[in-house]
C-alpha cells in the first residue's frame, strides 16, 4: 500500500479514476494520435510445429491475431487522431496491454499527461481554468489551500504551460504514481532520453553539431520505443536534430521526464 501522500511530497492533489474522467469530459475530450499497438514478442514455436505445410498455415494464424489491434487499450480506441472522452481516457490508461504492462502503462500516462498539458494551454481553455481547478479540487483530495491553488493557476498562467513526470520510487508503495516535478536542464540543452549506447552516441553527435546535450538512459524496467519521438516545449528544436533525424519523425506531446525545452525519445529506428 502506498503511504500517504504527505509523506512524500509537500504539496499534492490526490484524484480518483471518476474524478479525472469527469475531468477530462469539463475539458471537453483530449485530442490525442494513438500509435498503433506495439508488436508483442512471440515465443519460438515448439519443434513440432515446424514442420509441414498445416504448422506453417497455424503459424501465420497466430501472426496476424498478435499483430491485429485486440491488445491492450487499441482493441476498443483503435489508431490514429481521437479525441478521448472520459471514459476513453480510463480505458487507454487502465485496459491491460503487451508485456512489461507495468512500462506501457506508465507510458501512457505519460502520452496522456502530456496531451493533457498541451489542450489545457489553449487559449479557450486558459480562461477556464478557475472553474476547472475548482472542480477538480472538489472531487479530488489535496492539502493546498485555495489561494495556494489560485497562486499556482496566477503564475502558471504567465508562462506557457509544461508538465514534467518522473514515477515515485518502488519504496513509496506497490504502485507508481506520478506528480509533477521540476528537475532543471540548462537551457538550450536538448535532453537524449533512450537505451544507454544510443543517448550517448545521439549527445556526441549533437554535440559535434554545436548543441549542447544531456542523457537520461531508459531504466532497467522501462520500455525501448520502436520508433523516436521528437518533444518540443515552448522552443523550436535546433538545426542539428533534423540533421541527425529522418524527416518522417514526428513532434509528439508526450509529457518530458525533466524539465528540458526539447526532448528527443530514442526508438530503435534511429541508428548512429
């Protein structure tokens, strides 16, 4: 069981599943593209079924129903541009997926997150965002004050809106949560998140083109994309990315895991 929030952080809103899905519906929806599910690794097929032309027709069978979207949160949202509902939003967060679940899962709530930052920073939304705050705070559990609250929304307010996400250490409880956390970057310095051998050779690179870079390497338990994710924060991305992308990757409004302007998130189709 986790202990109470209190107890790990100073200031926190604690929301139920209900409370954020009613949430989301105030927002009206969150405009999200889903990728398509990810592929899920086959185990190797026993030797008896090698053989054959009836092995090779079963083999092809289970290809395309591991392969097709009944997996995880897609069989029922599917691809491609959507704009999420509540109760959209707590199947593609909770609908259990592909193997790590516990990794996917997190991933999309940080796909979510970020999605959500993005929307609640549009102009019509920003002249509600008293009444949402309000709501939110009335169905959520929180030790800030409402003018602590109301401050928060003034200088939010001032400034283009970002969300930073880092996962409580597995000591907090059984679960990982997420709360917002601001870990500096020096500005102008683009964050390489990815497997430990790809960062580094993407910084060098960086690097050798003029931009200042750091790390931040997948962990032991996360997930290695399969294609890479260009997050760009209230700054354009500098020359030396497009140098080193191809031009088919597209900027993504994932939530960044430190606060860095510009995020560039490793999959494995970038090769140094």
């Amino acid at each position: 069981h986790l202990k109470r929030p209190e107890d790990l952080v100073d200031r926190y809103i604690l929301s139920t599943t209900p409370a954020m899905a009613a949430f989301v519906d105030a927002m009206g929806g969150i405009p999200m593209i889903l990728d398509p599910a990810p592929p899920i690794a086959l185990p190797p097929p026993p030797p008896a079924l090698v053989e054959g032309e009836d092995a090779t027709a079963a083999l092809q069978a289970t290809d395309r129903q591991i392969s097709g979207p009944g997996i995880g949160p897609w069989a029922e949202l599917g691809a491609g541009a959507k704009q999420l509902s509540g109760a959209q939003v707590e199947t593609y967060l909770y609908t259990s997926g592909p193997a790590p679940g516990s990794a996917w899962q997190l991933e999309r709530q940080r796909r979510l997150l970020g999605a959500m930052a993005h929307h609640l920073d549009s102009e019509a939304l920003r002249q509600r965002w008293p009444q949402l705050a309000r709501d939110l705070l009335d169905a959520s559990r929180t030790n800030l004050s409402q003018e602590e609250l109301f401050s928060m929304l003034a200088m939010l307010q001032a400034q283009p809106l970002r969300l930073v996400v880092e996962p409580l250490s597995r000591e907090a409880g059984s679960q990982t949560h997420f709360w917002p956390r601001s870990r500096a970057v020096p500005g102008g310095t683009v964050l390489v998140e990815g497997p430990l051998p790809a960062a580094m050779a993407f910084k060098q690179q960086l690097e050798a083109h003029g931009t200042n870079a750091a790390v931040a390497p997948t962990p032991p338990d996360g997930i290695t994309l399969a294609r890479t994710r260009l997050l760009a924060w209230g700054a354009e991305p500098p020359t030396s990315i497009s140098l080193l992308l191809d031009a088919d990757v597209r900027r993504r409004q994932d939530a960044p895991s430190a606060d860095a302007a510009i995020t560039i998130r490793l999959g494995t189709d970038w090769r140094p």
